[in-house]
C-alpha cells in the first residue's frame, strides 16, 4: 500500500508543492512550503487516530493533508480541483488503489470553503487540519505597515491549536490573537465561512466543533 513516505520521495509531488509554494509569494499569499502541509497532513491523521478511525484510513488522510494543496502551482483560483485532478495520476502511477484514489482526490477538491463538502472521513480531517492553520510565521510580508487584513489576521494569532477529545466528541480549535494587532472581530470576518466548513466537518465526524479565543468560548 502506498505510504505518505512513499508520496513524500515522488518528484513530481516535491515540485509541485516548492513552486506552488513559490509562485504564492511572488503574489502576496501566506506560507503554503513543507511546513504548511506536514503540520497539516499530521494533523489530519491525528484527527483520525484520536476519533477511532483505522490506520489506513488515517494514512489516506495524511496523504491528502500533504498533496492537497498542490493545485497551487497551477493557479490559486479553484487550487482544489486542479489539485485532485492533478493527484489522479501521480497516484495511479504509484499503484494505490483505485477506491483509496477516490477518498483521497475527494478530500482534496473539498478542501475550500467556496466549493467544498466533508464529503467522507479523510475529507473532514483534512478541512480541520487545513483551516486550523493559522499563525504569524505564515505571513510572508516584511512590511507591517503594508499589511492587508489577511497578513494582520495570521500575524496577531500568536499560538493555534486543534484539540481532540474522543471521550466526549468535540474538537476544538485553540487561539492566541494579539486584539492589538487585530480585534477578534476581524478574525471572523475573514474567517467565519472557515469556521462554518469545520463545524460541518466535525459534525461529519459525529463530533461537536469549539473555538475557543484568548480563553474564552465562542462556538
């Protein structure tokens, strides 16, 4: 069977995520390198692991944690379609199987929040993984007085983590905002669609979702 080890050596999948990574920056838009997608595709995994899901399946879901943004490298408008198209044949050509393909290039069409659905298990972890990704070292613009809305919000999060708690199903996203840089609101304003998509990825998952700024419960 085909491991994330085994998707982390193809070349084709390496290029991908380098340039795609590069061609984003030369356009203004936050880290999408190998940090971004490991910390992704681990999550999603563990998102997997902690709910009782198999190991295979949380494989799966590390795979498209790793690959899901490789569609970048094409274009970032629909970067999710283009990705799973693009994954169809790296895939296909490494052996996995063909209903393995179809979770994993699923996961990845679905992984935005203008289009997407957690249309199966891998796809809902890999929606959480993916938009519990916020933080400051994301931000690519050396110029604070230069920040958009989208740099002020990723660079006032000063600590992000996801939260699984299979005894009593509930996952819960953890954030640190610096309300000098940005006020909580702007984070929703940015954000709330995001949220929305995870709150129906876990309750795919059976789970209920939590977001929890500066300590205090908002979902």
């Amino acid at each position: 069977m085909i491991t994330l080890e085994d998707i982390k050596k193809d070349p084709v999948v390496d290029a991908f995520i380098r340039k795609g990574n590069k061609y984003l920056g030369v356009m203004g838009f936050t880290e999408h390198s190998y940090r971004h997608v490991s910390l992704v595709s681990s999550i999603a995994r563990n998102i997997l692991e902690r709910l009782g899901y198999s190991e295979r399946q949380a494989e799966l879901a590390a795979i498209a944690g790793y690959i899901h943004d490789i569609g970048n490298v094409v274009s970032r408008n629909d970067h999710g379609i283009s990705g799973a198209v693009m994954a169809y044949p790296i895939l296909m050509q490494m052996g996995m199987h063909p209903d393995e393909i179809a979770t994993v290039i699923s996961a990845i069409a679905n992984h935005e929040e203008q289009y997407g659905h957690a249309v199966n298990s891998v796809a809902a972890a890999l929606i959480m993984a993916d938009k519990s990704d916020v933080h400051r070292s994301r931000v690519r613009n050396p110029d604070f007085a230069t920040f958009d809305i989208h740099d002020r919000v990723n660079y006032a999060v000063e600590h992000s983590f996801l939260w699984v708690a299979d005894d009593k199903r509930t996952i819960t996203m953890e954030l640190t905002i610096d309300i000098d840089i940005c006020p909580v609101m702007e984070y929703f304003e940015i954000f709330l669609s995001r949220m929305i998509m995870c709150r129906r990825a876990s309750t795919f998952l059976k789970c209920k979702f939590e977001l929890v700024i500066n300590g205090a419960k908002l979902l």
